[in-house]
C-alpha cells in the first residue's frame, strides 16, 4: 500500500526544524546568490555541518537552488531561494504576524529582528 504523507505535515516537519526557518529567510532578504561560507557567518549560531544538511534538505524539498559556480580549478558552489522557497517565507511571516496577534502583540518585536536572536530560539 502505498502511503502518501499529509503535505501540510510535512511542511511543518521541515519548517519545523532549528535551522530551516533562519537559512531560508537569510536567503531571502540577500536578494543575491550567497557562498556556503558567507551564509554560515550570517546564520548565527549554525555549525558547518548543520548548515550543510540543512541546505542539502531544502535543495532537495526544492525550496532552495545549489548552483555549481565553478570556472576551471576554482571550485565555487552558490545558494538561492526559489519560488517554492519565497512562498514557505512568506508563510513564515505570516505565523509571526499571527503568533503576535495571539500574544497580544507582546512579540512585536519579533518582526524587527531574526529568530535566532530570540531567547527562546536559543533555548531549543
């Protein structure tokens, strides 16, 4: 029998994740292709191996691209959002607005900062 899992399930499952909601929305706001070294010292806090599994799962749930940059010996691989990428941010925005709304607007001040510098982000 073959099983098909609740998609909305599963977007929770990878949006749920510690380092997804933070690696897609700096990928976001760049605007630009970033390095692998570049996004690790932007996503403060993230180990290089976190990072690279986090990026392998989002390329491969197509919600980020891996473009292979290199010219001759020079080995360069980039990251971009995609559309479906842009989407799942734009939801991510839209629980923060809501988890505000919910709170009273005690967590306004979430919008003006990432998640990673939230206390309670550093508590997982």
């Amino acid at each position: 029998m073959n099983e098909q899992r609740c998609t909305t399930l599963n977007l929770l499952h990878i949006l749920g994740k510690k380092w997804s909601v933070p690696t897609l929305e700096e990928l976001y706001y760049s605007k630009n292709n970033i390095q692998f070294n570049e996004l690790n010292r932007r996503v403060a806090g993230i180990t290089p191996k976190n990072l690279t599994s986090t990026l392998r799962e989002l390329n491969l749930l197509g919600l980020i691209k891996k473009m292979d940059m290199s010219i001759g010996n020079s080995k360069r691989i980039e990251y971009s959002i995609t559309k479906n990428g842009e989407l799942a941010v734009s939801l991510i925005k839209t629980t923060k607005e809501y988890g505000a709304y919910i709170t009273n607007g005690e967590e306004r001040s979430c919008r003006s900062r990432k998640c990673i510098e939230c206390a309670d982000f550093k508590n997982l």
